[in-house]
C-alpha cells in the first residue's frame, strides 16, 4: 500500500469542496431560475390585466371631463339667471319700492286718523310713568299691567 502525501489529501479536500460548492451554485441557479420564470408569468399576467383596466379608466376620465364641462356649463347659466335676478330685483325696487311706500304711509296715516276716535272724543294724551329717572311710553306700561291682572 502505498503512503498518501500531504498534497494529496489536500487535492483531494479541495476537489470535494469543490464539488459540495458547485452542488450548492446549482441548486442556487436552479431556484434562481425558477423565480424568474415565475416572475415573467406573473408580469405577463399584470400586464394582460392591465392593459383592459386602463383602457376603463381612461374612458372613466373622458366621461367624467364631458360630465364636468357639462357642470361647468349649467354653473355659468345659473351665475348669468342670478346675475339678470339680482338687477331686475334692483329695478323693480328702485321703480315701484319709494311709491309703494309713500302709498302704505299714506294708507297708515289715514286708517290712523280715521279710526283713532270714537263718537268724535278727544284723542286720550299718553300717558308716562317715571322710574328711576326714566320715562317708560304708555304702550309698555300698559302690556305690563294687562300682564299682571292675566
């Protein structure tokens, strides 16, 4: 028999190492391929849904921009109605409000004349109370006192 060396338990530790580290590299590969063929299924598949997903949304988009110029349409309508509201609201006010006012004092002061007496007696002069330097007008000290009798 003969003596193994030194050199040669080393060549051959070397060798099996090297063996073990490309079993290792292999399986390594092996997965690493394997992920990506799995990722190239899983992007093709993205991509397959994409494309339609897409397609929608931007039909969603166009729908909604004509949806908006359609708002932004009727918005600028109902401005100019309010807008043409606000002046013939103005007019009228200017044109029929002072005589209609004038007419109403007129009305007021003639019903207030004309039914102020009874059986042509002397119009009662009002009455005030003074409290504490201050003088109360008839009318409330009168609602005051038909509060304390009720």
């Amino acid at each position: 028999m003969r003596k193994v060396s030194g050199g040669e338990v080393a060549g051959i530790l070397v060798a099996v190492f090297w063996a073990i580290l490309v079993s290792f590299l292999a399986v390594a590969l092996a997965r690493l391929a394997q992920t990506l063929r799995a990722t190239t299924k899983l992007v093709a598949d993205v991509t397959e849904q994409a494309v339609p997903l897409l397609a929608d949304a931007s039909a969603t988009v166009r729908s909604a921009q004509t949806q908006i110029d359609r708002v932004d349409a009727i918005a600028s309508d109902v401005q100019e109605v309010t807008s043409n509201a606000s002046a013939l609201s103005t007019t009228v006010a200017s044109t029929f409000g002072g005589p209609l006012v004038k007419v109403a004092a007129f009305g007021y002061g003639v019903r207030r004349a004309l039914g102020g007496r009874k059986d042509d007696a002397p119009a009662e002069a009002p009455r005030r109370t003074v409290i504490v330097g201050r003088t109360v007008p008839a009318s409330r000290r009168d609602r005051r006192d038909r509060r304390k009798k009720g």
